[in-house]
C-alpha cells in the first residue's frame, strides 16, 4: 500500500512492490504483518528446510508459503480439502512421482472410472490430477535442489520428468526461474 511512498522517500533503496518479502541475505523485509509470516516461514525453509516449515505452516494453519508475485517461494502440499478415502491415492503417487502416472492409471488404482476419478480430483484437489501430478514433481524437484547435490538430470529421473528438458521446462513454467537458478538462490550450501 505505501510502496509508492517508500521508493519516494528512500530514492537509493531498490523497493519490489510485487512480492511478500525480499530477501536480500543478512536483511528480509516483508510488506506488512501477514507477509512477516511469509518472511519468517521463509527464513526457517532458508535454514532447516521445507519439510520443517511444512510442519510448522500446518500448526499455524497458514499456507506453507503464498504467492505474492514470488512464485519462486510457492509450496505446494496436499489439497487440504481432501477426503480420507481420497488421501490414500495422492500418498501413493506422491510416494511413486518416478512412476509414469495417467489419469486412466490412477484412476484403476483408486477403483474409478477415468471420469469419474477426473472429475471427483478436480472437486477435491481444485485442479486437475496431470497438473496436480506435475506440480508435485517440482515441488520434489524443488526440495532435492535445496538439499542435495544432485545433478538435474538425476533430480529429473527421481522426479518423475525422465529428462531434464521435461524438468526445465515445467520448472520454469511453475516456479519462474531454471533449476539452477533456483539452486544457486536456495541450496543449504548457498
């Protein structure tokens, strides 16, 4: 809201009015009081990871991470509105990402129909099971270039992708940024 002020009153301050927060090494600033969660939540993915600052969202019922122009950041964890007879299924794929996965596959393993599996998907993840597939991939993918030193081509084979064109060029389209990019901005090591 007053970032227009900001960059007026401090001319020689870079100010980004299109994110949460920045992080700029030793100094995170966030836009407001919500985004200081973000910021914090931020922090503690920056130093112990993402499966601690899952945890710790889930306790605080916040979202992992918001997007606020800083697709970089986003988090993606299990649909929230997922049934238990349903959650089953998502554990399994997400257990099995390296497994080549269809609609139709997943479908006979949820006993359904293609359509019907569709459709009940979309109404309990709010997307459809390809993009939920996908999203899910980079995400992994995300996790094993914060903290492994994998090569690309190794963390596409584990993610599911195959190739890392696949890997590259979802991870661009979802997260914004190339693999490398993003290793070199959130690596444990970086």
């Amino acid at each position: 809201m007053h970032s227009a002020e900001l960059a007026e009153r401090y001319p020689t301050a870079i100010v980004d009015r299109n994110v949460l927060f920045v992080d700029d090494g030793d100094l995170v600033t966030s836009a407001g009081t919500a985004a200081g969660i973000d910021a914090s939540l931020h922090l503690v993915r920056r130093e112990l990871g993402s499966t601690v600052t899952n945890k710790i969202a889930r306790r605080m019922v916040v979202p992992p991470q918001r997007d606020g122009g800083q697709r970089q950041y986003i988090e993606q964890p299990i649909p929230t509105r997922c049934s238990e007879g349903f959650a089953p299924q998502l554990d399994w794929i997400l257990s099995n990402l390296d497994k080549p996965h269809t609609v139709a596959s997943m479908a006979r393993r949820a006993n359904m129909s293609a359509r019907t599996f569709a459709r009940r998907f979309v109404d309990e993840a709010g997307t459809t099971p390809m993009q939920w597939v996908t999203d899910q991939r980079v995400l992994y993918a995300r996790r094993m270039l914060e903290e492994t030193d994998l090569d690309v081509d190794r963390i596409a084979e584990r993610a599911g992708f195959g190739t890392a064109t696949l890997l590259r060029h979802h991870f661009r389209r979802i997260v914004g940024v190339t693999p490398s990019d993003y290793r070199r901005r959130f690596a444990r090591s970086a």
